[in-house]
C-alpha cells in the first residue's frame, strides 16, 4: 500500500516474510520432476490458447501476457504486489481519518506491524489452495513480469501454481497429465476474456475503484477484521468463526459496504460469477476432446470444492468470502450452459458487446431474463 500518515496500514513485507517462514513448499518432488512439471504446465498454457479460442469463438487481443509458474510464495509475492495497486483508493480515504487524530500515525505504525503477520498468515494459508490465478492488475516488477511497465498496472499476467496443482491431483488420484491441462484451460480462459474483450479490464478496475473510493470504514474496524480471520487460522476463536459459518454471518468485504457500495457489489458479483462460470464451462466443453479423462476429473473436483478440508477450514472459507467464490462457479457456469443453449455460442458472446449488455445479478440467476434483453442471435 501506499503510505497512511508516514506508515503503511499494512507491513507489507513483513507480511510476506511471515508468510515465507510458515508457508509449507508443497508435495516433495524431485529436481528433475520439478523442471519437468514446470516445462510442461507452460506447454498446456500454451495449447489452451488455441483450444479456448476456437471454443469460445473469441478473437486474439492485441495485449500479449506472460504466463508464469510459480512456487506457493511465487503466489503471495504476486497477490501482495497486485494488493499494494488496487488498495490505494481505500488507502487515501483512510489516511484523511488518520490525519486529524492525534497519536494517528503512531498507532498506525504499531498496528501496521501487528497486521503485516496477520496478513502473512492470511496469504499463507490461501497460497496452499490456489492452483492458477489470472492476474488482472498485476503492476510489473523484475521477478514477476506482466503485461504492461514495471511498476505499473499491466495488461496482467497468468500464474500456475505448481506445487498446489500436484497436490491435488496426487490427493484426487486423477491422470496428472489431464488434470494440468483441464487446469490451464480453465486460467486460459481467463487470460482470453480480458484479451479479447478490451473494454473489460477498464470496467471491472473502474467498478473496484468506485467500492474502494466509497468505503466508510476506520483502520481500526478493518484491522479487526483482519486480526478476527488471523485469529482463527491459528486455532483461536473456532467456536466464533464456526457460529458465523452457521448463522450466515459477514466476511471481510461485508464491513466496507455503503448502500453505494452494495449497489457496485451486485454488480461485481455477477461479473465474476460470469467470468468464473464461462471458464468452467469452457474447460468442460473443450475437455473431452483434448483431456481423455475430463469426467472422473470433474467429478471428484467438484466434491472436493464442496466439502473442504474441514470445520476450521469451512469456517475460514466463510470468513474470507471463498464460499461465495464458489457459488460464483455454480451459478455464472448455469448461466452460460443455458444461454448457448437458447442462442449457440455466437449469441451468448454478445454478452462481450459492452457492459450495458454483461448481465446483472438478478439475470445471473435467470439467464431467461438476459436473454429477453439483449435478444442474442441464435446459431
């Protein structure tokens, strides 16, 4: 982040520190089994490009973006860097509060410390489970190149992480080769929705910035927070998370929300749930003719998304808004499936026209309500 009243809110890197000392490297390979894992996750990059596009019927862009493989803090340098940029509008609204409270930057100063191990052990525990990740605005920097100047918010960037994806397919016991390239066509997707839709990296950071810029919400509040999700990763108030899990309760996002915000939240809601349900529908619609065994792949992913690791788990997924990630999956991939269904994939594809034609969160639910709005072109 930028600077609050002379100090970071958060002690960047010694969030990431805190995450390099507890963070596990994953799956013990060999070096030669490494090299080979790496070499062949950038091969499937590379022939899911071709497989997306000719699926989805999405042209090339014009932006080229690198694709990299990375270790589990690989992920958190990454997340942390692409944190720094996005955060700053919440950032400057925050240090005008500061600004007129004495002792303001000294209580900062202890506190930024105090959530940069917090927020290392928050980024631990989710660069475990992340298997690929399309960095949107993702600002370049020496070891993580992206799409545009170092420093600055590019055109993006794609990340595999390797070591998770060889977790999983060990623990699923699925054909290695398949589930790395079923993986690659998913965040493939991913890097062709931005690519060849133009206008929709600016809409979705202009509609982030405007949530941002409307947070009514103290460092302190937010800082709570934070500690609250830190505190029940380590084992301290499970019975507090588990009771927010039962109850519906709040996750992080839920606590900077003005009825302005809300509005924005909707509508960043069903984009996502577009962007994750197509590229599920795409990895699926493309697999069986390229991944043998995209069935059985499937299939036992899709429990394991269901039920996670365990109550400490389920409960840390809540807090951090990961369940509603997962509902994204479901019901953006029910959207898709029946608007091809109504107008073929040249009518479902007008959804990339502009915003005024992405769909809105009550159409999410009822694609049949798109569909009457936007009257796609059957093919």
């Amino acid at each position: 982040m930028t600077s609050l009243g002379g100090t970071d809110l958060v002690d960047w890197n010694l969030a990431v520190s805190t995450a390099a000392r507890i963070t596990r490297p994953g799956p013990e390979v060999s070096r030669d089994e490494a090299r080979a894992i790496v070499a062949e996750l950038r091969r499937h990059a590379v022939a899911s490009e071709a497989h997306v596009r000719e699926f989805t019927g999405l042209g090339s862009g014009a932006v080229d973006t690198p694709v990299l493989v990375v270790d589990r803090m690989g992920w958190v340098r990454a997340n942390v860097a692409g944190f720094r940029a996005v955060l700053r509008p919440l950032v400057s609204r925050m240090r005008e509060r500061r600004e007129g409270v004495p002792g303001g930057a000294a209580l900062t100063a202890v506190g930024s410390k105090v959530t940069g191990v917090e927020v290392g052990m928050l980024l631990s525990f989710l660069s475990s489970r992340v298997l690929g990740q399309y960095e949107t605005f993702a600002p370049a920097g020496p070891e993580l190149p992206a799409g545009g100047g170092e420093g600055q918010a590019g055109a993006g960037r794609l990340l595999l992480v390797a070591p998770n994806i060889v977790h999983v397919e060990r623990e699923l016991d699925v054909h290695p080769h398949d589930f790395r390239l079923w993986v690659a066509l998913h965040e493939e997707t991913h890097r062709t929705q931005f690519t060849a839709v133009p206008w929709l990296r600016d809409h979705l950071e202009s509609e982030i910035q405007a949530f941002l810029t409307e947070a009514d919400v103290d460092p302190a509040t937010l800082l709570e927070r934070l500690r609250q999700a830190a505190q029940s990763l380590a084992g301290r108030g499970q019975d507090e998370a588990g009771a927010r899990e039962n109850d519906g309760g709040l996750g992080i996002v839920d606590l900077v929300q003005t009825p302005r915000q809300r509005e924005i939240l909707d509508r960043l809601t069903a984009v996502m749930s577009l962007l994750e349900g197509h590229a599920d529908y795409v990895m699926d619609g493309v697999g069986p003719a390229v991944v043998p065994s995209v069935a059985e792949i499937r299939e036992k992913f899709t429990r394991r998304r269901q039920t996670g690791a365990g109550r400490l788990d389920r409960a840390l997924r809540r807090l951090l808004g990961m369940d509603a990630k997962l509902r994204q999956y479901r019901d953006g991939e029910r959207f898709v499936r029946q608007v091809v269904e109504q107008a073929g994939m040249t009518g479902f594809n007008k959804v990339w026209t502009s915003p005024n034609t992405l769909p809105g969160k009550e159409e999410i639910a009822r694609p049949e309500q798109w569909v009457a709005r936007v009257k796609p072109t059957a093919s």
